[in-house]
C-alpha cells in the first residue's frame, strides 16, 4: 500500500506549490484575459501542465522518496545469506519478467509488507521489510517478491502516473470552471475575482479530489489482481496463494507510512466508502481470484 499513498501525496504537494507558484508569478491572469469571461482553452492547458507535471515529477522521485520514508537500505553487496537469496531470487526473478535488475533493500518495520517503485521498467526499487523476512517462509516470501516483480513488469507506476494526471487535470479544470460560475452568479463579481472564486475552488478540488481518487484506487485494486496472477507465474500459484494467506493470519497493522501505503502488498479492511477508497482488495478476494483461476 507504501507505494500509492506516498505517490499521492507527493502529486498533491507538487500541485500545491506549482498552483502557488503559478499564482504568484500571475499566469493565472490569462484565465481572465477579457476581463469579465473565461478562457476555456487556456485554462484547460494550464490545468494539464499542472496536473501531469504534478503525476510525473511524483513518479521520477518516487524511488527517492521511497527510500527516505521508509529508511530502506539497499543491498549493495549482500552479507550473509539471507541477503543473497533475496537479491539472487529478485535476479531471477526480474529475468524471467524481461525487465532490468532493480534495486533490492530492506526497510526496519515489524509488519509484513514489502513494495516496488520507480520511474521505469528497468529503473525499479523492490524493498521488504524487516518483518516480512522474519515471519515468512521462503516460498511465501518467493511469491511476494514476485508479486512485486510483477507491478514493475506490468508499468504499474507509469499507467498510474498516466491516470493521476488525467483526474488532475479536470479537477484542476471542473474546481475553477465552478469557481468563476460562483463568482460571478452568486457573489456578482463583474471583473477578476473575488474571495468567492478562491474559496469555491478550495472547496471543489476537494470534492472533486475524493472522486477522483475513488478512480485511482478503482484502478489500484484491479492491479493488484494482475499482480497477483504475475506472481503466481514467477513462483508458482500455490506459493502466491500461501502468500496471501499469511498475511491474512497477520495481526499487526501495516506500518508504511501513509504516502507509500497503495504500493505494499498488505491490505486493508474496508466497508463502505472506505472499501471505494481502499488501495487494495481484501485479500479474501485476491486469495478466491487465484484459488477460481487454477479450476
């Protein structure tokens, strides 16, 4: 879950600045060129550069942040054997997936849990926990890295990068299309704008910011799915399986902080809203998707 809350949260904060930085240099001054209308074509380029510059420069920090979040320590010369077998079998792994070697590390957490990110296919980070090495056997913990392996293989984080600046860019677009309707009907503002538009954008981009997210995870869930099937392929259907069931019996709570949180393989339990806001499926679900798929 690691993975999506932190990319989240970096696109956010970079909307944020670049929204300010934008404000204060007047760029936003095109948007009301005529004075008294807006302009629909330049307000809706403006949004996209703010929404996918926003996406992409999450996804070419994404493994930096991961690193520094988390505490992850990458193997560079592995010691002992435990480390071996980790890089050996993320190796394979990776060969199999026809895709580069990614960085291996090791994050100090007492959960099970374990995430892959980066900008690329061939430019990936896979890091597990300290926990997830203690309390997994090496088949289970085979599929998991598999698992990984496979959100790198499959573009993950590129599709998702695609899609977070696509939702971006009509909030960014639909809060202050609303904004200027209010300004203008409601508050009665003739020229420029007025404490109104401000206040209604807030409040839109976080309305419209819910539902979009509810597409992301949407989204999410269903790679989670296809990440599953990837690691049943490297390391065998019943090891992903046993995999999934472990985590099942796990009683602590995942521990990634919030902004990496989408990218781990542990879930979370949901119902209602929360459940549409999940990055994860429960892993009843994953576990019956790979149990109905061997029949």
């Amino acid at each position: 879950m690691k993975r999506i809350v932190l990319f989240l949260l970096t696109n956010l904060a970079v909307l944020v600045v670049m929204s300010v930085t934008l404000r204060l240099f007047g760029v936003g001054q095109i948007l009301n060129a005529q004075g008294t209308g807006l302009d629909l074509n330049a307000l809706l380029v403006l949004s996209a550069i703010m929404g996918m510059s926003g996406s992409f420069i999450s996804l070419l920090i994404s493994k930096w942040m991961a690193k520094t979040t988390t505490g992850a320590t990458v193997i560079t010369t592995p010691s002992g054997n435990t480390e071996k077998w980790l890089v050996e079998t993320v190796r394979r792994q990776a060969q199999a997936a026809g895709i580069g070697m990614p960085e291996v590390a090791i994050y100090r957490s007492p959960d099970m849990n374990a995430f892959a990110t980066g900008a690329s296919r061939n430019h990936a980070l896979v890091a597990v926990s300290t926990g997830i090495l203690e309390k997994m056997s090496a088949e289970e913990l085979e599929a998991v890295l598999g698992h990984e392996i496979s959100h790198v293989a499959n573009g993950d984080m590129v599709t998702l990068t695609l899609i977070q600046g696509v939702v971006n860019t009509f909030v960014i677009f639909l809060s202050r299309v609303i904004g200027f309707v209010v300004d203008r009907v409601v508050f009665k503002v003739e020229r420029g704008y007025g404490p109104g538009f401000w206040i209604t954008v807030i409040v839109a981009q976080v309305l419209l910011g819910i539902l979009a997210s509810i597409i992301v995870m949407w989204f999410s869930r269903q790679r989670e799915f296809r990440a599953d099937a990837g690691g049943a392929q490297l390391a065998g259907r019943h090891k992903m399986i046993a995999a999934l069931k472990r985590l099942q019996q796990e009683s602590i709570p995942a521990r990634l902080p919030k902004a990496m949180a989408a990218f781990g393989i542990s879930g979370d339990k949901g119902m209602g809203l929360r459940k549409l806001l999940m990055t994860h499926p429960p892993l009843e679900e994953r576990i019956a998707a790979l149990e109905n798929a061997a029949r």
